[in-house]
C-alpha cells in the first residue's frame, strides 16, 4: 500500500439496498478512507446500462468497479484490497518487532518502532483503524479542537508509519503462535511466515453480539455492528436505534441525527452520565430527535429476511414495546481478540484479556507463568511479548491511552532486544 492511497479515483460500489454483502464492501471502503459511489440497483441486469464492461452470464451483486473500469462480481474484501494493490507478502524472513493489530495502540507502536531503527512490520486481518477506525468523530484527542474520524485518524497514523519504512500486510490472520529460541514464529492464512525477535500484541476487542434469535439472520441487514460511518446517509428519515450507551455509542446517535428522523438510544442503566462523556451527554440531551429509552434491552427483532421491527423490553417495568426500524447499530462491550494466543504460555484473565506486568503477581495469575524474570509495565508473562491498548487486562479503553500504550511498548521492546541480543 501506498503513501498516495487517499488519492485514488472514485470506487463504485453496485448492489441491492438489503445485501449484507454491499454493506460489508461500503463499511471496508469507508473505514479505509477510499472515496467510493454508492448505486443501488434492483438486479445484475439493471448493470449492463450502467458500466461499460461486459456482464457475463454467472455475475452477481454486489458489483465493485474499480479505477480504470475494471469489474469485480460479487468480490470479498480480500480481493478488493488485492486489486488496489494493498495486500503483499512478507518482505523479510525476520523482524525486529512484529505488531498484531492496526488500530491506534498498534499504529502507534509502528510509527515509534520504525522511526527508531527497527524492523517493523504490521500485521492487521481487516482494515487499518480497528474499532477506533469506525468511530464518526474523535474529539477528545490532544491536538484535534474541531474532532477527527477514526478512519481519518487511522489513515494518517498510516501514512506516517509507512514514511518510516514499516511494513503493512493488511487482509492477514495468524492461524499458529509459537514461540521458539525467544522468537515468536506465526504463520498466516495465506501460507507465509513472520519470525520477529520481539512482539507487540495490539489486536483490540471485537463488539460482542446481542445473542438474540435469529440474530445471524440479520446480521448486516438491518443488525449493524459498529458506529455505522457508512450507512449515515441511507438512513435520511428514518428511525435509527443505538444499542449502547458508551462513547462510540454517543458519537454515532449524533452522527445519525443530522439526516435521520428520530434516533432511540437503548441502554441498560438508568443514566447515561456514568458511561458517557460529560461534552456529548450535554449535546444529545439538547438534541430533540434523539431520545433515550433507560433500563432497556433489545429482546426481540422481526423482519422476512431483513429487519423491519424490534422489540425492546423496560427492565423496570416489566413491559415490552414493538418498533418499525431498518437500522440498529449496536456499539456495545467487546471481547478481545486473543484466541491466537490459546496455545502460547501467554496468561489471559477468564474474559481473555493478556495480563502484563505486575498484575501478572496477582493470586490468580501468579500460578499459570514460570516467575523466571520481572515482567515490564507492557509486558506479558512471555519475555519479549508485550501488549498495547484495549487487549491488555485492566486498560483504559481511550484512543489516547492506547496510542500512549503503544509508544511505550516500544521503549520496553528497545530495552529487552538491548538485554537479550
């Protein structure tokens, strides 16, 4: 990938207002910062007038029509990223420092670690960002008065680590960790390898699901997990629901409000101030088409094939009320992403958080490592495997701790390459 990424030619992006499948395309551009054209159609054949190529006979939606007309039938994000020319192959055998995770702890450790001499390459299975990179506005980020997207963010944070040489595999997941003679070797999907003498895991928390019947049915179909920066203008007047009551949760009700006809936050507590921060609380409770509904969860959810109503049930009270809506976002706790480290000597606490530093001599952890060396603040109960930002057992789930986390973790690798080799 890329320095001049931003700059590409508009994507077009063809399909069916209800295909999960153009909402997984439309959310993958967006959080990468491509500029794309949404064009629904109501069939393959409704195409032909539309682009120029050829429509062969097995083509379906959703369509991606790249820069320079190229056609993609029914692609996957992998192979879009492919034909942008975002995904290559490991370019050394070894590493000084491999990170796993390109959200912000992971950029950041990237941006620190190259900049400082080390062989740095930066694994990411989706797209750069993480979580974070959904996210409608930052604005409680130094440096930014006017707030920032997460995606933007992201991609400069991107920009900047590719100017000091790391190296990005983006469109990667690691199917075997293992650490041997001090390095952690990792193979990946695509049958490549990566040894790095030191490890940053950076690999954040995905949303965890509502668990309700026939969720998977309507999932991305009127289910939407995350802030949703895409769909923000495919949903002009109509009623938008929020499951959530965190940040995330606050910038996308206020991101909706400007086109939609009434945003419904649902949230389990009976306040919002606890969960939310003081500067957005203050805005949505000025804000008249966007209500909260308190003490309430989502129970239920009705549609033929897409979502058309839900049902949501007032704990308090005890009673349930039906709503007619195409879209909910659902911006809720997350579990980390750490099943790769099942089969290391890794600790995890029971939710699957990486345990670091002292917490590591906590009664219920001390058990389960060797207590052959003093871990560092970052670092895990394997020597030279540290962890950064919302993975890391007991963090502060902020974008600037989990930058200032990744910088540091940096610091603790040039210390333990320094001492080791």
């Amino acid at each position: 990938m890329e320095n001049t990424k931003a700059a590409l030619t508009t994507v077009k992006v063809y399909g069916t207002m209800e295909s999960s499948a153009a909402y997984i395309i439309r959310d993958f551009l967006k959080r990468s910062v491509v500029t794309f054209d949404w064009i629904p159609v109501p069939d393959i054949n409704a195409l032909q007038h539309l682009v120029k190529g050829q429509i062969p006979g097995y083509a379906n939606l959703p369509v991606v029509e790249l820069p320079g007309g190229k056609l993609l039938f029914d692609p996957s994000i992998e192979l879009i990223a492919f034909n942008l020319g975002w995904i290559n192959k490991p370019k050394h055998t070894e590493y000084d420092v491999s990170i796993f995770g390109g959200g912000p702890a992971g950029l950041s450790a990237a941006v620190y670690a190259a900049s400082e001499g080390l062989r740095t390459v930066l694994v990411e299975r989706e797209a750069i960002g993480g979580q974070a990179g959904t996210s409608s506005r930052i604005e409680n980020y130094l440096g930014f008065p006017d707030g920032i997207s997460g995606a933007e963010l992201a991609e400069r944070a991107r920009q900047q680590a590719v100017k000091f040489g790391v190296e990005i595999l983006l469109m990667r997941k690691g199917v075997n960790a293992k650490f041997i003679d001090h390095k952690l070797h990792v193979d990946l999907v695509d049958g490549s390898k990566i040894i790095a003498r030191a490890n940053i895991s950076a690999t954040g928390v995905e949303y965890s699901r509502l668990n309700l019947p026939g969720e998977n049915s309507y999932l991305d179909r009127g289910i939407y997990y995350g802030a949703g920066s895409s769909e923000v203008l495919l949903c002009t007047n109509e009623h938008v629901f929020i499951v959530g009551g965190g940040n995330s949760a606050g910038q996308a009700a206020l991101n909706f409000c400007k086109h939609a006809k009434k945003v419904t936050m649902v949230i389990r507590r009976s306040d919002l101030a606890s969960t939310l921060s003081f500067y957005l609380l203050n805005r949505i409770q000025n804000k008249k088409n966007i209500e909260v509904l308190y003490n309430s969860n989502l129970t239920a959810l009705h549609g033929d094939g897409t979502l058309k109503e839900i049902t949501i049930t007032d704990t308090l009270k005890n009673t349930t009320a039906n709503y007619s809506t195409r879209f909910v976002f659902v911006c809720i706790g997350g579990k980390p992403n750490t099943d790769w480290a099942k089969d290391t000597a890794i600790v995890r606490d029971e939710a699957g958080y990486l345990v670091t530093g002292t917490d590591l001599y906590e009664p219920s952890f001390k058990s389960k490592w060797s207590n052959s060396f003093t871990p560092a603040f970052l670092e895990t109960s394997v020597p030279g495997c540290f962890a950064a930002g919302d993975v890391r057992h007991n963090s502060i789930k902020r974008v600037a701790s989990a930058v200032g986390e990744g910088a540091m973790a940096v610091t603790f690798v040039n210390r333990y390459l320094t001492k080791t080799y």
